[in-house]
C-alpha cells in the first residue's frame, strides 16, 4: 500500500482547531505525551508499516509544491 497524501478532510480548518484545542492548558510535556499518544494511535489504526515508513520520512523530510521544505 502507498501512502495516500490527498485532501480528504471535509474541514482541515476544524481538525486543526480540535488539535489546538485538545492542547489548551496543557504544559509542553504534556502536550508531547498527547502527540505521542495520538500518533501511536493513529498508526495502529494505518497498521501498514510501509505506509508508516512513508509517512515519517515525509514528516522528516517535507516537501511544498514549489519543492522546497
């Protein structure tokens, strides 16, 4: 399976508000216990380790439209 990076959020907008918001009040560990806890699981929800491969080294590695990071 290859990663698919298409649009498919009907409101990208609100999904980042829910994340700023699922952050409020916490201090910058707790808040990198949050990331952490919701990356693991969304990856076992993926449950593709190659996907997941592709999606770290896109993480690591970003790439804009114009090519540059």
């Amino acid at each position: 399976m290859k990663l698919d990076t298409t649009p498919r959020l009907a409101d990208p907008d609100a999904i980042f508000a829910l994340l700023v918001e699922a952050h409020r009040g916490l201090d910058a560990a707790a808040s990198r216990r949050l990331d952490a806890r919701l990356v693991l699981i969304l990856a076992n929800h993926i449950g593709e380790d190659a996907v997941l491969r592709q999606a770290i080294a896109l993480a690591q590695n970003p790439v804009t439209p114009t090519g540059s990071a």
